[in-house]
C-alpha cells in the first residue's frame, strides 16, 4: 500500500504516552509500540516522536485531511505547535 509522509515544520519531540493518551479520548485506536505509535481511524497512521506522520493511504487529499487532524489535535493538547 501506498503511504505519504508528513513531518512538521517546526522541531517537535512528543511525548508519545501522553500523545497517545490524547489520540485515544479523539476517538483513535492507538497501540503505543514505545518508540512508535500506530494509531487508526479512518486511515492507519504511524505517530513518530519527531512528529513525523507516515500516513497509509494513496490519496494525498486524505493524507493532508489526516495530517491536519492529527496535528490539530495534538495541537489543542500543546504536544506540538499550532502550524505543526
């Protein structure tokens, strides 16, 4: 399967237990791997601690929807920043 990479534009080091924590009560499935997360809702995304996403999907109009949504709800949680 096709992915799309996505990384901030801004240096971001997650803590990924607490961003877990925050993905799950959105509404994610998350399974936290220690030094990744790989969270599903309607796409299966891996949660990098640098904040990098690997979104699986072959639609880069979903992946930037996903994107946007993961990071802004990490974002409302100040795990990164804003216009991550």
């Amino acid at each position: 399967m096709a992915g799309f990479t996505c990384t901030p534009s801004t240096n971001v080091r997650l803590d990924l237990d607490r961003a877990a924590e925050v993905l799950e009560r959105a509404g994610y499935s998350v399974q936290n791997v220690e030094v990744m997360l790989i969270t599903k809702k309607d796409e299966e995304t891996t949660v990098y601690s640098s904040g990098k996403l690997l979104i699986k999907t072959a639609d880069e109009a979903v992946a930037r929807r996903v994107s946007d949504e993961i990071y802004r709800v990490l974002g409302s949680s100040g795990l990164v920043g804003v216009n991550a």
